[in-house]
C-alpha cells in the first residue's frame, strides 16, 4: 500500500488552452499582417499625377479663355482627397492593431470558456480517480441521468464502476471473514483435540468402578487433567493477547539500535549465535514496540529452527529509497516454499512445546499495520529467510486501522 499520494497533475487545462490560443491567435495575427500590408499598398497611390493632369487642363483653358471654376472645385475635392489619404494612412497600423486586440480578447475569452466547458469533466474524473487509488470508493461524481455526450458518459459509467468495486470490495471482505473464521477454526479444533483427548482418558480412568479406589491412578488422573486444563487456560491467553495488541503509536525509530536490543535479548539464550549485520543506520517512523514485538517473534522462530552447532542466525539491513528491508536467516532445515500473505496465518497451530502458534500472525500484524510486508522463503544453501520491508513513513490511515479492524 502506498505511504502517500502525490495530488492529480492540473496541466491538461492550461496545455489545452494554450493549444486553443495558439490555434486562434496565429491565423488572426497572420491575418491582421495581410491586411494592413493590402491597406499601405492601396494608401500609397499618390494623387500627384492627378494633380498634374489638372494643371495641364487649367493651362489650356486659360489659353482659351474659359471659366475655371469648375476646375477648381475639383482641385478642391482633389486635395481634400490627398488629407484624407494621409490621415487614413497614419491611422492603419493603429485601427488594425486595436482590431488585433480586441479579436484577440474575444478569442482568449472564448477559449477560456470553451477550455472549462472541457476540462471540466476530465478534472471530476481525476478527483473521482484520485479518491479511488486512496480506497475512498464511496465518492460519486456529479452526473445526469440521461448523458449527452461522450464525457458526461464517462461519469455515468464512472459512478457504476465506483458502485461496483464498493459491492465486490464488501463481498471480498466478507469471503475473507469466513475464510479467517474457517483457518480459527482449524487451528482450534487442531489445538483443542490433544488436551480433550487426553481429559477424557483421564476422566476414563477415574470413572472405573474399582474397589477400594487406586490411589496413585487416582492421583495420575487429576495431575493430567490440571495439566490439559493448565495447556487450555495457556492457549486461551495467547489467543486473547493476540486479539488485544494494542494500536500502534508511530514516531521517529533508530532501527539498528532496536535491532540490537532485541538480538541481545536472545543471544545469552540461543543455542546458535546471533549476529547483527553492519551496515546502514536507517530512520523510520514506527510504533518502537510493535518493532519489538515483529521481530522479537521472529528472531524467536529462527533461534528455535536452529540447532546447536549450526550456522549463526544473521540480520541485515538494507536500506531502500522510500522503504527499509530486514533480513533474517536462520540455519534450520528450511521451508518447502515461499510464504507471504494469508499463507502465514494459515494453520495457527504450533509443534513447540508450549507454543501458541501465533508468532508469525503477529509479526504479519504488525507489518501489515506499519504498511509492510513480511516473506519467508527458503534461503540458498539451506535455512530459512525472515524478509521484512517497511516503508520509512506509515501510510495516512495506519492508526486509524487497527481501530477499525477491531470494530469489524
């Protein structure tokens, strides 16, 4: 499970309305170009030749005496002509730029509008998928009835498919159950057939008629029922532990010096060395007595695979970038094939005189809790190896789980 969630990208937005106004402002600013290039080439047109021929007309009619005041009533409308030829050419670079702006705001408005109107949907969606990777399958997005296009679809179908992971998620929780329910099962009718068988023989033994009674079968009788019944009692106080491990209470954990307390704890004991690894001293954030516990037991298990004289038991460490791995070998007989998950909670029963079977739940418990894994697989040339990897920080819902969990 992931320690923690990087928040959905929002760049599909601004790329999409940089495309837009990219696609829009081009043409328009090429356009604009054109245009006033047309506009220069057609002001330009000089009225001078105009000018000259009306000179020329006024020469001859003066030669020939005749009136010239229509002549200069058209000199007059020429040069008007001529200043508003100049004034319109002064002002085109300045009513086409102003037109460039204007077409340019209407064009970013628009494209800003038309940007949300699409992105809308692909942003419900991201949130709606950001809710789901963090577990939240209750979320569901704003969606009509009767979609009318392809995106408001895909909401439709999106709350399907939130509703539908919800209902297999509460079937699987519940399959689950009963299969947890059927391994407690196993594990006690397993642990409780030995005492009662060896109850009832004595219980056998005292119920026979004889006359006058046999003191010391008597006395055998009761010594293997306080026995079996002391194994009980023993039995149910591991299982009542186990259910009573206390919520976890992360805070900033030197893993190598709690490795070494807990190693020296079975060092004077063991019947085989053990040996703590040099290497890194990592950090992380971790409920130190949970740590203890985790690998107390399997520290415990190892010791206990191992006989005398074989090779040491050895822990290593190895640091990762987001995440630490423990390693623990013992030099044992080994195991057949490799165990993790539900397979280490699998018949919760013990061989071990007084053993309660529950070592290895407990330390799947924890790691589980602290958001790690534990993996136990068969080490080369022989032995057992303990994998244990947990992240350098809890995941956002660690301390809230265990209450949960209990509840359920």
């Amino acid at each position: 499970m992931p320690s923690a969630l990087p928040p959905p990208p929002s760049s599909f937005r601004r790329r999409l309305l940089a495309v837009m106004l990219v696609t829009g402002l081009v043409p328009l600013v090429l356009l604009g170009f054109i245009a006033r290039q047309a506009l220069e080439d057609l002001l330009s047109v000089s009225l001078a030749p105009v000018e000259q021929v009306l000179e020329d007309v006024s020469a001859g009619l003066a030669r020939e005496g005749h009136s010239q005041a229509a002549l200069d009533e058209a000199r007059l409308n020429l040069a008007q002509a001529e200043l508003a030829r100049r004034a319109l050419a002064r002002r085109t670079p300045w009513l086409i730029a102003a037109l460039l702006l204007v077409s340019a705001a209407v064009l970013t408005a628009a494209a800003v509008l038309l940007g949300r109107a699409l992105t809308r949907p692909v942003s419900t969606l991201t949130q709606g998928m950001w809710a789901y990777a963090r577990g939240d399958l209750s979320v569901q997005l704003p969606a009509p009835d009767a979609p009318r296009d392809e995106l408001q679809f895909l909401l439709v179908q999106f709350n399907r498919m939130g509703r539908e992971l919800a209902a297999q998620r509460e079937r699987l929780k519940a399959a689950e159950q009963i299969a947890a329910w059927q391994d407690v099962a196993r594990a006690l009718a397993h642990e409780l057939k030995n005492p009662l068988t060896g109850m009832k023989l004595a219980l056998a033994r005292l119920s026979r008629g004889d006359a006058p009674p046999d003191t010391t079968r008597l006395t055998e009788s009761v010594a293997l029922l306080q026995e079996e019944i002391e194994r009980l009692m023993r039995m149910t106080r591991s299982f009542s532990d186990f259910a009573r491990l206390p919520a976890p209470r992360f805070q900033p954990v030197a893993l190598r010096p709690l490795l070494a307390d807990v190693c020296a704890l079975y060092r004077d004991t063991s019947p085989v060395p053990v040996e703590l690894q040099p290497g890194p001293e990592p950090s992380l954030s971790a409920d130190p007595d949970g740590l203890r516990r985790l690998f107390g037991n399997l520290l415990k298990n190892a010791t206990e695979a191992s006989t005398s004289g074989a090779s040491p038991v050895r822990l290593s460490i190895e640091a990762l970038p987001s995440s630490v791995r423990v390693s623990i070998r013992d030099g044992g007989s080994g195991i057949a094939s490799v165990l993790e998950g539900p397979a280490l909670t699998r018949g919760l029963f013990s061989t071990k005189p007084g053993g309660s079977g529950l070592g290895l739940p407990i330390a799947q418990k924890v790691a589980h809790e602290h958001g790690g894994t534990l993996r136990l697989e068969p080490a080369p040339g022989g032995g057992t190896l303990a994998l244990v990897e947990l992240p350098l920080s809890p995941p956002p819902t660690a301390e809230a789980r265990p209450q949960a969990e209990q509840q359920a």
